[in-house]
C-alpha cells in the first residue's frame, strides 16, 4: 500500500513569490477570508491546493 502524497505548504513570503504580489496584499486576502492560512505557534503556512482552489474565477449563476 502506497501512502497518499502529503499536501505542500508554503510560507508567506513564498507564496507572495509565488503570486507576485505583495504582502500586504496577501494580509487583505487573509482578512476577507479568500486564503486561509494555517498556523502552527507563530509559524503561518498555506496548502497549496487550497490557495490554487480559491483563486479560480467563479462562475456566474
């Protein structure tokens, strides 16, 4: 038996990279609920697949 793939995490500074954004731009994305970090004491990390998931456009009903 296989164990399946862990997800990756990634810090602020990473993801900000990553996006090319700023960090104060990623902070307002946390504030509205758009990204939902994870904390660990003071670290902060962000699941890949869920931050890919939350910034796909949405359709229109």
């Amino acid at each position: 038996m296989q164990n399946p793939p862990l997800p990756e995490y990634i810090t602020r500074p990473q993801l900000c990279e990553r996006l090319q954004i700023s960090d104060k731009h990623l902070r307002n994305l946390e504030a509205r609920g758009t990204l939902k970090p994870i904390r660990l004491g003071r670290s902060v990390r962000f699941n890949i697949g869920q931050v890919s998931a939350a910034l796909q456009p949405k359709e229109a009903a």
